[in-house]
C-alpha cells in the first residue's frame, strides 16, 4: 500500500506572498460586503477559522472555491487575482472598521475636495493635536 505523502514524491505546497495578497483582497470584499467571517463560512459550508486563514494566506484558495466565493461575494475572481495597486490599498484599509468607514466616506466626497482632505490627514500625522 502507497502512502498519500508518498505519493506527494517530497513536494510540498506552500503558500505564498501571492496567496497573502489573494488573502487581503478577499477581505476587502467581504468587509465591503459588510459580512463576518462566520456569515462568509457559513455560506460557503466552513468554518470562519477556514476563512480567517484564506484571508491570512495560511491557506492556498482553490480554483472552484474563489470563483464560489467571487461569487457570493459578488466580485469578479480577476479583481480578487489582480494585482491592482487600488485593490490591495483597500485590502490594507479594511483591516480596521473605522478605517472602512472613513473610506467609504471619502469615496462620496467631490474630487475637488479630496486634496484637502488628504492634506489634513498628512498635516494630523505630521504635528498631531495635543490629547486632552
């Protein structure tokens, strides 16, 4: 009898920095979503610990489950695949709720008035307001 990890001849897959950006990406999507990791597990009929290490890049995403979850999530799998520098900024500024919010607020200002609002941020991270 053959053992499985005989089989495998001594390859081993391990994940990689690109399936760390898949990872990020998927996130934004599903915060975006406004979805917990739990709800997304659920519909995909696993648990949120699966998902949590798809969106860490602990775990490599297969082919029939991006294109479930691109599904449900209701994204393109080429917007969770590419590696749009738009895509992974809004990986990294869903990390936190506040940050979300705060993204989702500037997207409605008028373009005319994002320079100023980005020249106050610089400014706050510059010479930031004394705590009181």
């Amino acid at each position: 009898m053959v053992r499985r990890k005989e089989l495998k001849l001594g390859v081993q897959r391990k994940t990689t920095s690109g399936d760390g950006m898949l990872g990020l990406r998927l996130r934004a999507a599903r915060v975006e979503k406004g979805w917990s990791q739990s709800m997304l597990g659920e519909k995909l009929g696993i648990t949120f610990q699966q998902v949590q290490k798809y969106e860490k890049g602990t775990n490599r995403v297969s082919a029939s489950r991006l294109m479930q979850i691109a599904a449900l999530l209701d994204v393109s799998m080429s917007s969770l695949l590419m590696d749009s520098d738009a895509k992974i900024a809004a990986g990294q500024f869903a990390v936190d709720k506040m940050s979300l919010k705060m993204l989702k607020q500037l997207k409605l200002l008028p373009d005319y008035i994002k320079p100023h609002i980005l020249a106050l941020m610089i400014a706050a991270i510059e010479n930031p307001p004394a705590r009181k």
